[in-house]
C-alpha cells in the first residue's frame, strides 16, 4: 500500500481524538461565560490543528529514520499540547492564587 495512503488512514483515526478530547474538556469543565467558552475552544481547535501538522511531520520523518518506537511515543505525547493551552488560559481567567 502507498505510504501516502496509510499516513492519511493513520491520520483519519487519530484526528477525532486530537480534536475531540480537549472540546469535550472545555464543554464540561470550567465556569466560563459562554462567549470565553467559545474563544477557548477555538483555540483548543487550532493548537489541535498546529500540533497534529508538527506531530505528523516530526512521525513521518522518525519512521523513514527506522525509529517506529520514538515516532509512535512523539504521537502519545503530542496528545497533550492542546491542554496545555487550556491549563494556561484556565489559570490566566482564574487570576492569581
């Protein structure tokens, strides 16, 4: 099968959980106003969105190494970026402790 093929099979499974696990984290955590919501969560979509392209890239280029276990470890912890985020704009609505 063409690599192309497979990355974007890859790429159509790990997409729902790139995307979907910080939305349903906004949606159910955090007292925000509605409107601070919406920002949040457009944000958390396109950090989703930078990170996957970065993850991707930096997957691909692993693999053609013959490095399978660092590129599927770098995909595991690319999960994380878009909570980073979310942590950040939490603690900065919050104000300071």
């Amino acid at each position: 099968m063409d690599d192309t093929i497979v990355w974007a099979i890859i790429a159509a499974f790990y997409a729902p959980l790139r995307y979907l696990l910080p939305v349903m984290v906004l949606f159910i955590t955090g007292n925000e106003t509605e409107q601070v919501r919406g920002t949040l969560i457009r944000r958390a979509l396109l950090d989703s969105t930078l990170s996957m392209v970065l993850a991707f890239l930096l997957v691909v280029y692993l693999t053609r190494q013959g490095r399978i276990s660092a590129a599927m470890l770098g995909l595991f912890a690319s999960m994380g970026m878009p909570f980073i985020r979310i942590w950040r704009h939490r603690r900065e609505i919050a104000g300071p402790a």
